[in-house]
C-alpha cells in the first residue's frame, strides 16, 4: 500500500493596492460689485439667481449683509445655498455714489460652485450693474497624476481616469493582469482606485505603487497609496504527519527532501522502514512525495498499513493531502 503526499497550492490571495486622491476643501467666496456710471448715485433693488433656480426676493441696492445673507439661504428652491456669510465694503473703485462690494462665502457648497447671477434690471443710477468675481474658488482636483511600480512609470492620467484606462495603463508598465475599480467622487471631486492584482507564481507580493501627484490641482492636494490585502501565493512553511494514530512527526519543511522524509517517519514507532521517491517542484512549488511500506509495526490482519494523516503548519495557500496511491 503506497500513499502519496502531496502539498497543492489551491488558492492563492491577490494583493489589492488602494490609490486615493484627496484635497482640503476651501470654502468659495465669490465678491458682488455694485457700481453704475461716475458721479450717479446707485438705488433701486436688484435680485440674484444662483443655479438656473428661481431668484431671491428684491433686495435694497444697499442691502445690509444681514439681509443678503438670510435670502441667500432662505429664498432660493431646495435651499441649496446652505449656510453663507456676507460681509460688505463701499465700493472705492466706484465713481458713483451707493457702490458696494458683499463678500459672500459658501461654507457647505463644495465642488464646482455657479457664480450669483444678479439682476440689476431695477436698479436706479445710469449704467448701474453688480459684477460678481470668484475671489476664492471652491476647492476641486483637477490634473493628472502617474504611478510607478518597480521603477517603472505609466503614462499620466487625468485625476478622474476612468478604471479602464488605469488598467491598461498598469499593464503596459509590466504589472500583469490587474482588475482596477473606481469609487468616487468625493466633494473636491478626489477619487480612490482599489487596483487586484492577479497572483501567479512570479508575481503574487506585489511592490506598494507609488504615485506622483505633482501634477494634480488643488487645495492641499494629496495621492496616497496603501496595501489593503497582500498577495500571497508559493508554499512554505512545514507539515507533520501521523501513521496509525501515531503522531506527529517533527514538522516536515513544505520542501524535505528524501532523507529528512524518511527520518521523520522512521522516527514514528509505528513505522520501521520506509522507501519515498519525491517528484517536484512544480510551478507552484509543491512536491510530491511517494512513501512505500516496507516494514511497519503491527501488521493489522487486513494488511493494511492506513494513511498517513497529515497536520499542516502554516503552508501559506497551500492544502496538504494525504491520496491512497493504490495497494
Ligand atoms: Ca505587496
């Protein structure tokens, strides 16, 4: 009767990387200026549309920032504005009379804000408008960014790169297959890519990515790679064995070779004398080893010597099986 014991690498775990991009959000003010043609004087009302919503109510040509302030957040649809402040200044740039500047920032709005739209069509004053500047824009990221693995660097992507793209943009630097998917985005518009990599038996512990973001925009602009799961994939570690309940042997590296399989078995007292032929590696490292019988203690009336049971010690994505060669 021949068992045969062999140590199969049967699932092996893909190394998962994870590339986020991130900026300090900065809430956008935007400035609205009063002004009309040199020495009229400025009165009437004006309104402010924001978003293609429907406008706030009239309000005096020299509203307080109070004012502004609470139709921003109450008189537009949705209420989208969220909180504001407003703080507001003369106009020196103006030649006229009544010119103000409202400082208006956006403390929730985040991402690509709309500049106010104002309508000044009741506005009193020759030549009288409100011009409106971003003097601080919302933070967004923007540009492009590039990652490098084992000294090897992809083309830049544009910061939202679509997970296909990522794909063969890693695969063309030499990574093998990956899968890449994307989540995102946050309000800066910062996304994150979670990158598997596939393991094979040359390529399973994979080098933490390194991204260059240098060419990213943006607030406080970060990229930032991290190992989620690390690859696992060849065999190591030991084994033991048990022979008719007797047991364990000394723990057997994944790799014995001959002699140190056959000490270990010889050492049970329920085995006297063995010959083992090992084939191996394969690819994945494994062996097998072919173990005859030729004197074992205790022949049992059926004359069966039984199986060796294995116990098996951190074999790393690996089975070890006992098979029944034949008898
Ligand atoms: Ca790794």
């Amino acid at each position: 009767m021949v068992p045969t014991c062999t140590a199969t690498a049967t699932e092996c775990v893909p190394e998962i990387q994870i590339i986020t991009v991130t900026a300090q959000r900065e809430p956008e003010i935007q400035l609205l200026k009063s002004c009309a043609n040199a020495s009229e004087t400025i009165g009437g009302h004006f309104r402010l549309f924001y978003n293609d919503t429907e406008p706030t109510d009239w309000l005096v040509a020299d509203a307080y920032p109070e004012l502004l302030k609470v139709h921003l957040e109450n008189d537009l649809p949705t209420k989208r504005m969220g909180e504001v402040t407003v703080t507001r200044s003369e106009n020196t740039e103006c030649g006229a009379t009544g010119g103000y500047v409202w400082s208006v920032t956006f403390l929730n709005l985040v991402g690509n804000i709309p500049k106010l739209e104002p309508d000044t069509s009741m506005m009193t004053g020759e030549g009288a408008n409100i011009s409106v500047e971003v003097l601080r824009p919302s933070t967004v990221v923007g540009g492009t960014f590039d990652l490098s693995i084992r000294n090897y660097t992809t083309v830049a992507m544009p910061f939202d790169v679509h997970e296909s793209n990522m794909k063969t943009a890693l695969q063309n630097i030499g990574t093998g297959d990956v899968t890449v998917s994307r989540s995102g985005p946050d309000g800066q518009l910062g996304y994150s890519w979670s990158v598997t990599f596939t393991p094979d038996s040359d390529n399973y512990d994979v080098p933490l990515m390194v991204a260059n973001g240098t060419h990213l925009t943006g607030n406080g602009v970060e990229i930032v790679t991290h190992t989620r799961q690390v690859g696992k994939y060849d065999l190591g570690g030991s084994f033991q064995l048990y022979f008719r309940d007797v047991g364990p042997t000394v723990p057997i590296p994944y790799n014995a070779n001959v002699s140190t399989m056959i000490s270990a078995l010889e050492d049970l007292i329920s085995v006297d004398d063995v010959t083992i032929t090992r084939t191996g590696p394969r690819a994945d490292r494994g062996y097998t080893w072919m173990v005859t019988f030729m004197q074992v203690r205790h022949w049992t009336e059926e004359g069966c010597v039984g199986m060796l049971a294995c116990v098996v010690l951190s074999l790393c994505c690996a089975v070890l099986c006992c098979t029944l060669a034949h008898s």
